[in-house]
C-alpha cells in the first residue's frame, strides 16, 4: 500500500492516474478512513470535503458524479423521504447527499445521489425494477461509466445489473412494498424490485474477492496507491463484458459455493 502521509492534491493525481477524465461519469464506492487523513485534515468532514473538491476539479463542469445513497427502505418496512433518510453506505456519500446542487433519485431500496451536467439524468423515473430495464444501471452502462473504488474490491453493487443481465439463476426478483414522500412532499404507496438471493441458501450468498484477480489479470482495472489505501477504477462496458464472459463459462462463479479457478 502507500505512504501513510498524503496532500489533498494527490487526490486528484490518484483519479488522473487511474483514467478518470473531464467529462466522465464516475460512480464511486469508497471507504475514506482507510486512506488515513489528507496532510492538514482533523474531522470527517473536512476530509469528505477534500475528496468531493478533488473529484469536482477532475471531472470538471461537464463530468457527473453518482454515490450509492442506498437505504433498503421498502426492504426494512420504513417510509422512505429523499430529502431526510439517511445513506447506509458511508460517510463520504452521506455527505454528497446533503450538498447543495445534488440530486437524489425516488429508488427507496436503492437510491442514488448525483452531482453534475448528467445528473438529472441519472436520478429522474428510477425504475420500478432496481437492477431491470430503464435502471440507473442500464443508463450508466449506456454512457460507458467509470467504476471507482476508493479501498473496496470488485464487487461492486453494479454487478447485480450484469447478473440480471446474464440471467443467473441463484437470484430471482422481489417486490417490497411500502410508501415514499415525493419532493413536493406527498406520500405514495407503491412498489420496488430487488434482486435477491435465497438466504436460506448461503452457497448462493455473493462471493467477489476473486473477482478482483480476475479483473486485473485481464486489465479491465487501473489501481494506484493513496495514502495507506488504493483507488481503482473500471470502464463499466469492460466490466459488464468481462463478467458475462466469466458467467457463460462458470455460471456461479460469483456465490460462495461456486466460483471455480480459472
């Protein structure tokens, strides 16, 4: 891993190094408290700061950045509000949510929050199916979106859009009911679909760790060092093609009870 002390601009070198250009869609998973502090940074705040500067300045006035703001609301049996419930995936995309100029989509499973020239594009009529036809997934494929992983691996949440794709047969959809409070502040009751797993069978649960190996091994990943952490990106068309290439060949590859060595 990296040296343990960094600069803020050195954010902004990690990005540019691993392929990220103006103009760019990034969807970012991220772990920031792995990196260790930016030289000069006391709270969480200012760090998530620093890392929100730094993605603005590369990916510039015609770049859109999207987090994951997920909340599994309709999943948990609780009322889901745009503008109030929280993220469940973090620090840094809790603090994107509540920044001024960022868009939030009505998903109450699996909302996203985005920033930039696509944003509104990204969050207006999320499908009723999270991961099925016209999803934000199949909008981010469309635009070859980059993948960003700030210390997280290769399974990402965006898998489950290449799975559905690919059929798999360890996952089925699920509705959840529930009710949602639009922007304007009326209440709807209504349904989304998830792509689940049996829980009752844990060989079915998702394993990616190998994933990675594989993503590297075939370039489809570009990973520098930061801090005592690592920054990686992927192109999501590579990514979608790379996995249903590996799906066709080894069906289960990607649960626990059955990915097999290449």
């Amino acid at each position: 891993m990296g040296s343990k002390v960094y600069e803020p601009g050195d954010i902004g070198q990690a990005l540019r190094d691993i392929g990220v250009e103006p103009g760019d869609t990034v969807f970012l998973h991220s772990n920031l408290g792995f990196f260790g502090a930016p030289k000069g940074v006391r709270t969480a705040d200012e760090m998530c700061e620093v890392f929100l500067k730094a993605l603005k300045e590369v990916l510039g006035e015609t770049g859109t950045l999207v987090v994951p703001v997920f909340s599994y609301s309709f999943c948990h049996g609780e009322v889901f509000d745009p503008k109030t419930t929280k993220s469940t995936c973090g620090m840094f995309p809790e603090y994107v949510r509540k920044q001024a100029g960022v868009l939030r989509s009505l998903d109450p499973n699996f909302s996203i929050a985005a920033w930039g020239r696509l944003a509104e594009f990204y969050v207006e009529n999320p499908a009723h199916e999270s991961f099925g036809e016209g999803c934000f997934w199949e909008r981010f494929l469309a635009q070859d979106g980059k993948i960003v992983c700030m210390n997280t691996d290769a399974g990402v949440t965006f898998l489950h859009y290449v799975e559905r794709c690919n059929r798999v047969a360890y996952r089925y959809n699920k509705a959840f009911n529930g009710t949602y409070i639009d922007y304007g502040g009326q209440e709807h009751k209504d349904y989304f679909v998830h792509f689940v797993y049996d829980m009752d069978r844990p060989e079915d649960e998702s394993f990616c760790e190998p994933l990675d190996a594989l993503c590297r091994q075939r370039k489809v990943c570009r990973s520098v060092d930061l801090g005592k952490g690592s920054v990686m990106a992927m192109g999501a068309r590579a990514f979608f093609d790379l996995v249903s290439e590996e799906l066709k060949r080894s069906p289960r590859f990607l649960t626990r009870g059955g990915y097999q060595p290449i």
